[in-house]
C-alpha cells in the first residue's frame, strides 16, 4: 500500500492497526488457553471502533486527496 504525507492519518492508522491486531491476537489466545482471563469482547469493541476510525480518516488515493 503506497501512503503519502498527503493524508496524515495513514500513517497513524497503520499503526493502530498493528496494536489492535496484537491485542486481538493475544486475548484470542487468552479465550482459547485460559477462558477465565479473557477480555475477547473487549476486543471485539476494539476492532469496531478501529474499523470505523479507518473508515473515516483512512487512506484515499492521491486523485480523490486532490479534488
């Protein structure tokens, strides 16, 4: 995925997304070896809110930045 300086957010965006993904990773792990220490809802509300941050700050081509 090419990201220019153009659009702030891609950069950060790339890295929330890394973070949540780790997150997700490790409580889904929790679930499966330890259930009783799992925050997989948590989680879930996490990717949510990191999908619709995408959404709206996400990365757009540089015709549509431009117009």
């Amino acid at each position: 995925m090419k990201t220019t300086l153009k659009n702030q957010y891609a950069y950060v965006n790339q890295i929330l997304i890394a973070i949540v993904s780790a997150t997700l990773g490790y409580n889904l792990y929790q679930e499966i070896v330890h259930p009783e220490n799992s925050r997989l809802t948590l989680s879930i509300i996490l990717v949510v809110l990191t999908y619709i941050m995408v959404e709206k700050y996400g990365y757009k081509p540089e015709k549509e930045i431009q117009k």
